[in-house]
C-alpha cells in the first residue's frame, strides 16, 4: 500500500468502491494499454466493504494502492487521493472502463502540445452495444442556458450510432468524470472537484471553472475507451436522480451570475416541474420524490455557497462562455431536433 506520494508524469487514477468484480474484468486492458515509464495506473479504493483492496494485493502487488479510511464519495474522494499524486497529468478513469491501445498516450500528446487546455477526455463508446456511444460523456458534453447537460452523440435518452460524424477535436464545456485527464496544477487551482456534491454533475462543475477562467475543455476522439456505465447507479435510480437535481441546481447558482441566475431559475423550476409531473403520471413515485426532496436540499445547501459563488464571480474571465448552447435543448429535442449536429446546423 502505498504511503508515499506518487511521482510520475501521468497517473492514472481508478477510485474504486465495492468494484473487486469490476477490477478483476477491466485492471488487465488498463494495465496493458496504459503502463510505460511516464504513465502509471493508481488503484484508490473509497472505503469498500468487499475484497478489492486484498484482490489487488495479492494479483496486482506492483499497482500503487492507496487505502481510504471510509467512503468519502466520487468528488471529495478524488479529491483526497490526488493530495497523494504528485503528476503533470492525472487521469480519473472508472472502474467499468475498457481502455485500447495508445489511448493515454493520445491525450497526453495532445495536451503537451496544447498548453490552454485544462482537461481533455476521449470518444466514449458503450462497452455492450460497441457502435454506439456512451450514455455519460459520448465524445464531448455541452450545456444548454437552463442547465441542463447533454452530449455530443447522446441528447437525453437517444444515444447515436458512431459513424465518425464527431472524430473532430472540438471545445466542448465538459469532460466526463467517467475517463477525463486533466492537468493537475489545473485541478488544484480551481479548487479541484466539489466534495459537497459527493456525486454526479461535478465534473460538469469543475469544467465549468476551467471554462470561465479562460482554461479550455476538449474531446479527443482519436483516443477512444469503452465504458458500461451505470455500474454503481442506474440512470433511474432514486439517488441517483436526487443527486443529479440537487447538484445540478448547486452547480447554476456557483457559477452564474445573480442577474442571470434570476432568468434561469424560473424557466428552470418550470422545466423541472413538469418532470416530476411526468414522473408521477408514470407512477416513479420514489423518483418524484427523488426531485422535491433536491429542490428542498438545494435551498438549504446553498446558504453555505455564497462565499464560494463569489469567489468564482472574482475569478471569472469569460462571462459567455463559447461552447454552452445559448438555448433550451428540451424545447430543441421535443421539436425533433434530437442529434447533436442536427443542434449546430
């Protein structure tokens, strides 16, 4: 177990919980295609209750293993374990991720030669249906004027096929926490990932930072993964659509300012009412639930977020940030528009 911090040009760094199944599948490409004098892969493992952290004692003793006292989270225990990473580049890759070969070395080159990039991630493909896209992060995210996110192949629920129609590297607002390398120094100087979120929508969040303070986010679709996704949430699940909304809202009034902020938050209650009036009629009683218990969680949290909402107002260089889609893309979706390149057209 390593105690020491880690001292290599990029670490790639799996945070792992209750994923022995996971580690056993998806540590071997990860390791083939990944490990090299300047790259290593880091197992952190978040409090888990299985027996990951005795499987890779014992198959995988040579992978730095750093041990967490409890679960602390995907943002905040990230941002624990990284304290431990001394590298130009840190990658946060999931669990249920399958890499190929030159995946890394790809971003890596990219950013070495691209020195206003803040964070790039790959083309992320289904790991069951291979020629499609993946549902969290496709190739590239983006975000509309309401806040709500979606992806360069996936808009909602429609997840394209891969035909090369996105293999352009382009800006993107944000990188999937799902396979995103970023520069630490980056990383540390906006304040890396938001701990109070514990999960979903910081790596929104934190590109969000990157973005407005004149540091850019792109897709790199020559480097390509394969993720499951979903292996610890389902996209219904309960929780997880607590945290979605919950977050979602803490993460509009971080980083827009008041005069927008009152705009937005209007058009915003209104769309998300109608979905906890879709999900009722659909009988997700639990998940309707799910959407008023956020809205009262949100309007209490973000008390504690006035001294964090003006520091981000301070830091800001680009008020109207070019890759944010300056419309509703509920309204575009369900007037039919439901590609991405049909959205830029």
């Amino acid at each position: 177990m390593t105690t020491t911090k880690i001292k290599i040009k990029t670490a790639v760094v799996i945070l792992n919980w209750n994923g022995k199944k996971l580690l056993e599948q998806f540590i071997p490409s990860v390791i083939s295609h990944t490990v090299s004098d300047d790259c290593s892969v880091v197992i952190a493992d978040n409090g888990s209750t299985d027996d990951s952290v005795a499987f890779m004692k014992t198959e995988y003793p040579d992978v730095p293993l750093i041990v967490l006292d409890r679960n602390y989270g995907f943002a905040e225990g990230y941002n624990k374990v990284l304290e431990k990473v001394d590298s130009e580049y840190v990658v946060l890759l999931n669990s249920d991720v399958e890499t190929t070969p030159g995946w890394v070395t790809g971003l890596i080159s990219f950013m070495d030669t691209n020195l206003d990039v803040a964070a790039v991630q790959p083309k992320i493909l289904s790991y069951s249906d291979r020629d499609k896209f993946e549902y969290a992060g496709a190739a590239g995210g983006f975000i509309d004027k309401y806040g709500y996110p979606f992806c360069r192949g996936r808009i909602l629920n429609t997840v394209e096929t891969d035909e090369g129609q996105y293999d352009k590297e382009i800006d993107i607002f944000w990188a999937t926490g799902a396979c995103m390398c970023v520069r630490l120094r980056d990383y540390q100087e906006a304040g890396g990932l938001d701990g109070r979120f514990f999960a979903h929508m910081e790596e929104i969040d934190l590109c969000w930072r990157f973005n407005a303070r004149g540091r850019r986010v792109m897709c790199i679709p020559s480097s390509i993964v394969y993720h499951v996704g979903g292996a610890s949430l389902s996209k219904d699940n309960p929780k997880k659509m607590y945290l979605n909304f919950r977050n979602n809202l803490l993460m509009l009034y971080k980083n827009v300012t008041q005069e927008k902020f009152n705009r937005t938050f209007f058009f915003r209650y209104i769309f998300d009412f109608m979905a906890f009036i879709h999900l009722l009629v659909k009988g997700q009683f639990k998940s309707a639930k799910a959407v008023i218990k956020a809205y009262i969680d949100y309007f209490e949290m973000r008390k504690s977020y006035k001294t964090v909402r003006a520091e981000n107002m301070s830091k800001a260089t680009i008020p109207d940030i070019s890759s944010q889609f300056n419309k509703s893309i509920l309204i575009n979706y369900y007037t039919g528009k439901k590609t991405f390149n049909s959205l830029v057209k």
